[in-house]
C-alpha cells in the first residue's frame, strides 16, 4: 500500500510571522492524518520538537525545547528533596573539624555555643539563637578528650534535644571508654558501659530517638551497651585508608598486617583486596613477643592497622618482627591517634638515610615508617603531629557530612 501526499496548505499569516522571527529552520510535508509531530534542526544546532494538531483551522505549531530525561529529573528531584538542613554545633576542640564538615555540604549550617566558666570552675554555658533552632534538624560534634570536659559537653548534649528540635544527632568520633568493655576480676569496672548508660538517657527529640555516630568503636559487642533512646551509628575510617593507598605509587605491593586477631576481625572484610598478615602476641618465659602467625612479608609494602594507638608498644613491636621477615616498607594506620605524653615521638619516618626525631637511628624498615596515618578524631593528636614525618592526617569530615544525612 502506497501513501499519497499533497502540497502542505498554506499557513496563516501569523504563524507564518511567528515561524519567520523564530530560531528554528525547517521543512516539513503533510500526511494524511489528524496527529502527527515532526522533527526540526535549528539554527544552533540544538534539537527541537514540533507537534502539529490540525484537526481545525488555523494549524497550530507548536514549539517545545528538550526534556530533561525522565531518570536525571528523577534524581535531581530526589537529591534536593532528601537534603536535609542540619545545625552543627560543636566544642572547641572540634572547631577545625566542623568548619570541614561545613564545607562539604551547603545543607550544613555552624552555630556557637558560648563556654565559660564560673569562678569556682563549673560550666557557664550559653547556646545562641535557642529559638532559631525550633523543627530544625540539630547536631553536636563532641570530643571526650579527657574527663574534664565531658560534663559541661554533656551539658549542652542534654539541653539541645529540649529546645523543640525536629531531630538530634550526636557526633563523637572517638569513643574513649571503649577498651574497658569488660571485666576479668571481681571489682574491674567497665566504664564503656558507663558512658554508654550515660550517652543513653539524652533526652528524647521531638522526631523520635537520638542518633549517636562513633568512628571504629573498639569493640562491636558495645553496641549493645546503649539504651533504646539513642540509636547508634557505628562507621569507620577504613574507606579514607583504602582511597589513599590507591594514591600510593608502589600501591600494587601493599600487604596489610594485623597486630592482633581482634584488630584482624574488625578490618578483615573491608580489606580483603589486600594480602594479609596476622601477627599474635605469645608469651616466652617473662615476656610477651609479638610472632607472625600467618602471612608472606618478604618485598611488600606492610600497612599495619588497627583502630587505636595509645602508646604504640604494640605497633612498634609489630613492627620489628615485620622488618626481619624482609618488609620492603613499613607504614600505620589507626583511626584514633591517642598518643598519651607525647607517645607519638617514638615513631621515626624512613626517609632515606636520616631519621626526623633521633640522630642516631640508622634509616631502615625496623627502625622509620613511611608513613602513619590517623584521623582527626583526636584533635590534641592532630596539632602535635601537624606537618611533622612520617604523620598524616586523613579527615573524616566527608563521612561525618554524609552521615548527617542519613
């Protein structure tokens, strides 16, 4: 079956002017039906659709720019419907890292609070614009740093959830009880428990439980130290590790070394690209010494992690036994760098030839690391070891932003 066409009928005048003052160029032939729509090319180039009904008279034409395609609209609704508008107060130790945070997201808006103290030394807290953060999602950075700053923190943790917000999340990236979970006498104390019981009783928000996020907690099984009025959020540092050891030029000879089973079944699976070594801890006669229990050494660049360093015995001892097996290369990771009296001061950088903190150390894999890398969840930590080999920082202030939106 064949189709016929006839000479396109003359346009009214004004569309025709309409067609004259407008961009697009084209040529077009009439079917014999009702509905049809053609396609146009404009002048620059850019691609316009043409529907014509022409079931009366005069013939409308009507010009229609490109759609955005279904799934990109999709998605941009949805990116700025799930954005959420978080205000982020924080301590003073805590300023770097939240003006960070900040910078990651346009939806996250610091506020102050004031600290002072009365002359006897107890808290003089004031929080600005109390009534500005009514049905507005709220957050606090914390930093339990020491025993006495936890109470005037736990202070303002208390108060910000009462003041009508919407939700409260509660950000503290080092838990500082965490290695006391358990107790092996009659008499230990596990204050992890403690400041979880604590933590647990924040008042309740308008939106419902509060959001508790922690970075690498020691032990898992402290999750369920926590009441049902906090929600925590357990997250780790271990994905800023992995982007930067892609960064590394010898970054196809990495091995990672555990120094303990316990550090090996927290990482395990999150590194499981990787080579492993497991290291253990046995006792000979008086002593305890640290032995490869599994793993090949010989020619790698060994990256040791585990979740903390206090004063880095452990590491150090790892590392010697990581040396005489043959690493090519030593370097550290730990997301909380604890360093109590300076302990950091221990660790050398190999660089070559010259040892940054000792004069009289031989350049050598058992005696320097390439590097250490922690995170600034310790914020003392991070102003010690600033610009200072084999030390560098890995911020958490994009997952702590990304969190913020969950």
């Amino acid at each position: 079956m064949s189709t016929t066409t006839s000479p396109s009928p003359p346009l009214p005048s004004h569309s025709s002017n309409k067609l004259r003052n407008s961009s697009p160029i084209f040529h077009s032939r009439s079917f014999k039906r009702k509905d049809f729509s053609i396609r146009c090319e404009s002048e620059n180039s850019q691609r316009w659709t043409v529907g014509c009904v022409s079931g009366t008279d005069p013939i409308h034409i009507i010009l229609k720019p490109p759609s955005i395609p279904m799934a990109s609209s999709a998605a941009l609704a949805s990116a700025v419907k799930n954005s959420k508008r978080v205000c982020l107060f924080y301590c003073n130790e805590m300023k770097d890292l939240a003006e960070r945070i900040a910078s990651q997201n346009d939806s996250i808006e610091l506020r102050s609070i004031t600290w002072r103290t009365f002359e006897d030394g107890f808290p003089n807290l004031f929080i600005s614009n109390a009534h500005g953060i009514r049905g507005q999602h709220v957050a606090f950075l914390a930093s339990f740093s020491s025993p006495g700053v936890i109470f005037e923190q736990l202070s303002v943790i208390y108060a910000l959830p009462k003041l009508f917000v919407s939700s409260f999340t509660l950000v503290l990236p080092f838990f500082p009880t965490g290695t006391s979970e358990r107790m092996e006498d009659e008499g230990d104390v596990a204050t992890a428990f403690t400041l979880a019981r604590i933590l647990s009783n924040t008042p309740v928000p308008r939106g419902g439980p509060t959001s508790l996020v922690i970075f690498d907690i020691h032990a898992l099984q402290e999750r369920f130290y926590f009441g049902d009025n906090i929600l925590p959020c357990f997250e780790s540092g271990i994905p800023l590790l992995l982007k930067r050891l892609q960064q590394l030029p010898d970054s196809d000879n990495i091995s990672i070394a555990f120094p303990d089973d316990g550090a090996w079944k927290r990482f395990h699976k999150q590194l499981q690209h990787f080579p492993m070594i497991v290291c253990a801890k046995v006792r000979e006669g008086d002593q305890r010494i640290v032995r490869i229990k599994e793993g090949d050494v010989n020619g790698h660049h060994v990256v040791i992690v585990d979740d903390l360093v206090q004063s880095g015995g452990t590491l150090t001892e790892c590392q010697k036994v990581l040396a005489k097996h043959g690493a090519q290369k030593i370097s550290a990771y730990v997301t909380h760098g604890i360093f109590p009296n300076r302990s950091w001061q221990r660790f050398n950088h190999d660089e070559g030839g010259r040892c940054v903190f000792s004069d009289s150390c031989t350049s050598s894999p058992e005696n320097g690391m390439s590097y250490f890398w922690i995170t600034d969840s310790c914020p003392r930590t991070v102003k010690e070891v600033k610009d200072k080999k084999p030390f560098e920082v890995l911020s958490l202030a994009a997952p702590i932003a990304a969190a913020l939106q969950i």
